[in-house]
C-alpha cells in the first residue's frame, strides 16, 4: 500500500469517527438541561429585555436576534460536552479510541454548528412571520450562519478546555467570555453607533463578523466589508480550533 | 492458553514524570501473544499511568512502546486500534441503552455494522445482559455496568485487552463471571494485560506477573518461579498441645531461619522445610511434646509481593 493511500485511509477513518462523535453528541447532550437553558433560553430573555418597552421596529432587531442565538447555541454544546465526559469517567476511554483527539474536536465543532445552525431557523422563521423583515442576501443570510456558528462553535469548544471537576465551572467560564463580547459586537446597538472604545473593541469578536453578514443578509447596512466578514470568520474558526487542539492536548489528562 | 512467540507489547525505556515525581522510571518489558499477563504493584506505584500510556492517554516523557509492532508515540492510532481498554474508573454513558453504548464503541473502532450488531448480540448473551439489552446503562448495578464495559472493550474485536483493575468492588458472581470471561477469551487467544490488586487473581489467573514499586519495575517471572525465588519465605507450621512452647528450642534446629509465633502456632521459616519437620517431630518426642497441626507452606503470591514492594524494596534503598 502507498504511503499515499494509507493516508487517504487514515483520513477517512478520523472522519468517520468525528461523524460518529457528532452522532453521540446529539443522543447525549443536545437535550442536556445546560444547553437549552444557555442556548435556547439566554437568548429569548435577552431579546424581551432588549425589545420591551422600546420604540424600535420589530424587523430592525429580527439580525440581532438571529446572531444572538446562533452565538448562544452555537457555543453551548462545546463546553459541556468534554466536562461531562470527564466527570461521568467516560473520556479516558473516549480518548483511548482510534479516533485521534483532534477528530474528536472536530466532532465536537461539527455538533455546535448543527446544533447552532438549526435552531437559528426558529428566529428567522418567527422574524419573518411576525414583523415586516425579509431576507434580501441568502448568501450572505446563510455565509453568516454557517460561518458564524462555526467558529462559535470552535470558541465552545476552546473554552472546554481546562479540566475542572465539575462543568458548571466551565459553563462560568464560557458565560464570562461570551457575555462581554455580546455587548460589543453590535447585537443590541450598531457598531457604528456604539463608542469608540467598544468599536475598538468589535473586531476582536467573531459575534461582530457573523452579525454583520446576518444583518447584510436581512438588507440592512453591514459595517465591514462584505468580503472581510467570512475571511474573517474563517481566520477565528482556524485559531480557536488551533487553540482547542492545543489546550485539550496539554490538558487531557488531568483530572481523569 | 495459546502462546506464540511473538512479542505484542514491547516496552522500551517507559517513563513518565509529573513536574518533579517520577511516576515510571523506564520500564522494560514484554508481553508476548496469547499471554495473560499481571501487572501488580501497591497504590501510587505507576501501574495506572503506566496503562494509560500505553493505551495512549498520557504521553510518555521518556522511552517508547510497541503495540503489535506500531510504536505508541509515531503510530498511535494504529497501535490502540489493536486494544480494548477497561480503564480503572471506567464508565459507559449511563443516558444511553446498554445496545447504543455498544454500538457506538464498534463505531468508533469502525467495526462494520453486520459483525457489531452479531457480536454485541453475542457479548451480550455471554455477560448476561441480554434482558437488559434496552435499558439505560444507568439503571444498571455496578456489576451489570461493569460487565457492559467489558462488552464494550470486547464488540470492538481487539488483539489485546488491557484491564484496570476489572473486578474490584464487584459482587462475588459478577466478579467471578468477569475472571472467567477472561479466562475463557484467553484460551481463545487474546492477549490480556491484568491490572490488579488481588493477589489470588493474579495468582490464579496469569502466566506471567510483573511487579512494579515506585515507578520501577522489581520482578517479572511466572508467579510460581517467583515463588519458588523466594525459598527462604518458606515455612513449617506446627502447634504443639498444651501450654506454649518455648520458642528459644525451635530457633536452635539447624535448618530454622526464622522463628515466629502465629497465635498458638510457631512458624519456622527455612529453605528446607521438609527437613525442618523431621528436626521439629525429633525435639518433640525428646520433650514430650504432643503435636496437634504440622505443615509446611510455600510462600503465596502476596508473600512474594511483599517482598518486593516491601522489605526487599527497603533493602535496595539502603
């Protein structure tokens, strides 16, 4: 056998078990009290506390809203999945597997971007059958979540990395980063309106990229170019991934 | 058993260190095809990180090991995709069905899905948890989920099962059934890498043992050379009727090393203990002494143990 068909081999093999680690992940953690109550209910709850009382159009809101639950869905099946595993004792033998941990990452990822991108038909669907908004860029509409929930996703996953005895700590955690960078992405106000220090501040948030092309995708003014956004998106996927192999590999260990 | 000469594990050098603790300080060692081999060793001896090493959760900071001649740190996927694993504090996914939680291990080694769905159908059977087979894992007892783990690391077809101490804390039949499930599959041919604690398994089950004690390896042989290694732990044990003999008596016969006192009985240890009995029987009839018990002990596997781990360990530290 060629060293090249070995590899061809081995490459189909690693994706075969993330598929099959995006299948667990679905059976085990998708209907896990944590992720609907951070990914499902935070954003319900923050778009009420936002909307109500306020002079605003509905349709004006309906991109915030779908960024802000993909940001939320898409990032809260990462951080429970490898903290649970750790403390139901089933990692080690997760991770003793032929499947190389980077595979099992990338399942990982692969499950908040199924899980992100399917919920985020409810709030499109809701926004375009109870106010006047409607989607003027599929492509950009679609780019922004595939993208988006990708790399967040990917940031989910980073922030599962350090071992802890209990994954309420790591749900602190991912809560601590992903609160913060909520507000200054543009969700509630656009970036061009918000102050300078935030607009500073934006770039460094994947939120602020993915709302961008979600908001372009409804008709309404992005604030980045429309090219930067996905490159953007697509750079953030690729570090935070980069970062997710790096931390889980020092750390997986610890705490078995 | 069936035993080829061919080398499954081939430990070279193995060590692994903990900031300043050294936890394995290069092992040296192999298993061969068909074997069943114990690895044996008292708490915080490096027995747990030396199987997480070689079933590739932890990374070894020194040396190497084969598995079915793929080295564990160039080729470590194709090394663990010969093993099963029964981790030490191992756990299925208790939200799962027993069926699910074994089907998703044989997808995850890429079994095909006739042979899975056949061989889980017959693991399932052999373990006794066939009635089970829809239950969540987590209605299971110990026992039962012990024996699910094991169904687990086995409907993946390994060559080479490594188990973490698979039977401690189980009940008697869950217990047994386990050891002879092993037994059983190593006479088949599997080759079986025991972690344990239970001198009587070991003892009972392996044809060969290794011993390891802070981090090193002691002693590697078949339990019974091991024992008869140790010919000055052999002993006479008797008990005379009446009150308590003096002990100074026994301590002067020519053959006793050693002289104890066990409750009412007196060991005399010595390498030869069958000439220990004669001398005792001689001094007996010349006192008037009746003797009620007489026998002699070769040493156990957790005599031999001992000795490693415990006194003889003192003395290569002196």
């Amino acid at each position: 056998m060629t060293a090249h068909t070995e590899l061809a081999r081995t490459w189909r093999r690693q994706a075969h078990g993330a598929l099959v680690i995006v299948k667990k992940n679905a059976m085990l953690y998708y209907l896990k009290p944590p992720v609907l109550i951070f990914g499902v209910l935070f954003p319900v709850f923050f778009f009420l506390a936002f909307k109500m009382g306020r002079p605003i159009p509905a349709e004006n809101i309906v991109p915030g809203m779908v960024a802000m639950a993909l940001w939320f869905t898409a990032s809260a099946v990462g951080p429970l999945v490898t903290p649970w595993e750790r403390r139901a004792k089933t990692y080690e033998r997760l991770i003793s597997t032929p499947v190389s941990l980077q595979a099992i990452l990338i399942g990982d990822v692969v499950s908040g971007l199924i899980f992100g991108g399917c919920l985020s038909v409810v709030p499109i669907g809701l926004g375009l059958a109870l106010t006047n908004a409607s989607i003027v860029s599929p492509a950009a509409l679609i780019g922004g979540i595939l993208l988006g929930a990708l790399s967040f996703a990917a940031l989910g996953v980073l922030l599962a990395a350090p071992p802890v005895s209990s994954p309420a700590n790591i749900m602190l955690l991912s809560n601590l980063v992903r609160l913060p960078l909520l507000f200054v992405s543009g969700i509630f106000l656009p970036i061009a309106r918000m102050p300078d220090w935030a607009q500073w501040v934006a770039p460094i948030s994947p939120l602020s990229y993915a709302g961008d092309l979600i908001r372009s995708g409804f008709g309404q003014q992005a604030y980045f170019p429309l090219w930067l956004s996905p490159a953007m998106l697509v750079v953030f996927t690729a570090g935070l991934t980069w970062g997710a192999f790096r931390f889980h590999r020092r750390w997986r260990a610890k705490g078995l | 058993m069936v035993r080829e000469n061919r080398t499954v594990i081939g430990v070279k050098g193995l060590a692994k260190q903990f900031g300043s603790v050294t936890a394995v300080a290069g092992l040296n060692f192999d298993v061969q095809a068909g074997e069943l081999f114990g690895f044996l060793g008292p708490n915080g001896a490096g027995k747990t990180t030396t199987v997480r090493m070689l079933t590739g959760v932890l990374e070894p900071s020194n040396g190497t090991a084969t598995i079915e001649d793929h080295d564990i740190r160039t080729e470590p996927l194709l090394s663990r995709a010969h093993l099963g694993v029964v981790p030490e504090q191992a756990n299925v996914y208790p939200d799962l069905s027993v069926w699910r939680n074994l089907m998703l291990m044989a997808e995850l080694y890429g079994v095909p899905r006739t042979q899975r769905c056949r061989e889980g159908q017959r693991l399932l059977e052999t373990l006794g948890l066939a009635d089970r087979k829809r239950h969540k894992a987590r209605t299971l007892s110990k026992g039962l989920r012990q024996r699910l783990v094991l169904c687990a690391a086995l409907v993946t077809g390994p060559e080479i099962l490594f188990l973490d101490e698979p039977t401690g804390g189980l009940d008697v039949a869950s217990a047994r059934l386990i050891r002879q499930i092993i037994r059983q599959l190593n006479a088949e041919g599997l080759t079986v890498f025991l972690t344990t604690h239970n001198m009587d398994e070991a003892e009972e089950m392996c044809s060969r043992v290794a011993i390891i004690n802070r981090g090193r390896l002691v002693a590697i042989d078949a339990p019974g050379r091991l024992r008869s290694a140790m010919r000055s732990s052999q002993y006479l044990e008797v008990a005379f009727a009446g009150d308590e003999v003096d002990t100074s008596e026994l301590e002067r016969l020519p053959d006793a090393m050693r002289v104890s006192r066990e409750g009412k009985s007196v060991r005399l240890y010595g390498e030869q203990p069958g000439r220990l009995a004669m001398q005792v029987a001689r001094l007996a009839e010349t006192k008037r002494l009746e003797i009620v018990h007489l026998c002699t002990r070769k040493p156990t596997l957790e005599d031999v143990f001992l000795y490693f781990t415990g006194d003889r360990a003192r003395e290569l530290e002196r």
